[in-house]
C-alpha cells in the first residue's frame, strides 16, 4: 500500500476524531449551562418559598394584632390563622408544588385585605355609635340638669311666693289697760294698775297673700322671759319649734291693710310686774311682728 493511502487514513480518522472531540465539547458545554440553568432555577424557587414563607407569617402577625370585638368575625380570623398554620408546613415539603403555594398566598392575601376591610368597617361603625351614643349620653344628663334647674328655679319660685304671701304687721301702739267701776277701758302705763295689755298694729296691705280668715296668735312674754297665759291661750309650731302663745284673734284680710286690736288677760291672781313686756304675732305659722311695752 503505498504512503498516499496511508496519509489518506491517517488524515480521515484525525477528522472523525476532531469532530467527535467537537461534538463531547459542545454537548459537555450544553450540559453544563443546563445545570447552571436548573441550579439557578431551584434557587429561584427556594428564595421563592422563603419569602411565601415569610410573607405567611407576617400575616399571622398581622391577624394577631387585630383588635376585633365582634364574634363572628373574629371566628373567621382564627379560622384564616388555622390556614396559614397549615399552609406554612406545605411551603416546608420541598416536594409540594410552588405553583400551587403561590395560588394558595394569594387566595390567603385576598381573604386578609377583605377582612381589614371589614374590620376597619366595623371599628368605624362602632366608633360612629359610641360617639352617638356618648353624645345621647351627654344630652341625657343635659336635659336632667336642666330639670333640675328647672325644678330648683321653680322651688324657687314658690318659696319666692310662700315667703312674699307672709303677712306684715307694723305701726305698732302698746299700752297697759285697766278698767273703772263704770266699765270704761284706761290706758296707763303703771304695773300696778295693768289689768290686761292691749296690743293695737296694722296687718300690712298683700297682694300676693290668699285672702279670707286669718288666725292671729300673740304671744306676750314678760319682763322674766315667761310666756304669759290665759284663757285664750295655747301652743303653736313655729319652723318646726313649739311654742306658748298668750291670746288668739281672728281677722278677716282681704288683701289692703287692716287695723288690729289685741287684748290679753292674764289669769286670775297675776299681777303685772314693772319691766318690758315682749309681744309677738304670728300667722301661718310665721312671726309677722314684733314689739315691746313698758310697765313702771
């Protein structure tokens, strides 16, 4: 065989072998970025689910921090916790689809923003109430401090008008009385002689007083600080008190001014003593005046 020929083989198996070399290169090389390819892909997915997997517990998080008084929603949330409990152990099986881990996030993320939604529904009709009701509150104790100023002033007013109906007596004329054979009345001023004292005043003209029979009682209080008796008298209250009263005198008032005279006998056997002698009238159970006289 000559040389030709065998150059010829030589030179046809060195092609086969480069294009053979060619080919394991280019498939090594194709297998190689293949592996980078899944390498970075499997990454990809792993930080992928770390993040599912972070998000879900932020959620969780976020869930436990709502303030929620209402008890069916409040279900719900425990019920969303329940399955994003469960969901956090599918995103920790490696084999489970991360398809299906992010369907199953978003279907978890939708749920949530609802229920803030509602939440924050819910906490703005409460607050709307308990402003509504703190102000109905509010009105509430107005209108009963109203009431009661109302029914102060009108107290008021009728104290105002029990007060201003009291009668008045002034202009007050006093003086020891004795009496002659002939039956006539003199005044005087001596102990000794006094056989009764007469007391004469003015009930005071009052429109606001109701008009009709008036009962006067006096008390006439002597000089040792002693109601005086006698056949007309009796006990009386007065704010409440008791007290003594010497003579009683009943007067017709119509409202003007009337003259009244009082005349006070003492019990047999009394003797008037030298010293003032205090006189007190009183109607409705009110002094309505007052004044002295003078024995010697």
């Amino acid at each position: 065989m000559s040389n030709k020929v065998y150059i010829g083989i030589i030179a046809a198996l060195l092609a086969v072998v480069c294009f053979m070399a060619y080919s394991l290169n280019k498939k090594d090389k194709e297998m190689h970025e293949r592996i980078i390819y899944m390498n970075a892909e499997n990454g990809k997915i792993i930080d992928e689910r770390d993040g599912i997997e972070m998000e879900l517990e932020a959620m969780k998080m976020s869930y436990d921090t709502m303030s929620v008084d209402n008890s069916d929603m409040r279900a719900k949330i425990d019920a969303q916790i329940a399955e994003i409990s469960s969901l956090q152990k599918k995103v920790k099986n490696r084999d489970y689809d991360i398809t299906k881990l992010r369907a199953e996030a978003e279907t978890l993320r939708s749920i949530m923003k609802n229920y803030i939604h509602q939440i924050d529904s819910l906490n703005t009709a409460n607050q709307r109430l308990t402003i509504e009701r703190d102000n109905e509150a509010t009105r509430a104790n107005q209108a009963e401090s109203d009431l009661k100023n109302t029914q102060g002033e009108l107290n008021t007013t009728k104290e105002m008008v029990k007060q201003g109906s009291i009668l008045a007596a002034g202009e007050f004329v006093n003086s020891g009385i004795f009496e002659r054979n002939s039956g006539k009345q003199v005044e005087t001023d001596r102990a000794n002689k006094t056989e009764m004292i007469k007391s004469c005043f003015k009930i005071r003209k009052n429109t606001i007083a109701k008009p009709g029979n008036k009962t006067l009682l006096v008390s006439v209080i002597g000089p040792d600080g002693a109601t005086l008796s006698g056949k007309g008298s009796g006990k009386t209250s007065v704010g409440g008190t008791d007290m003594n009263y010497s003579v009683s005198r009943e007067v017709d008032y119509q409202g003007n001014d009337v003259d009244v005279c009082v005349y006070y006998t003492a019990n047999a056997g009394y003797e008037f003593k030298k010293g003032n002698y205090k006189i007190n009238i009183y109607e409705g159970g009110a002094m309505i005046g007052s004044s002295t006289v003078a024995l010697k």
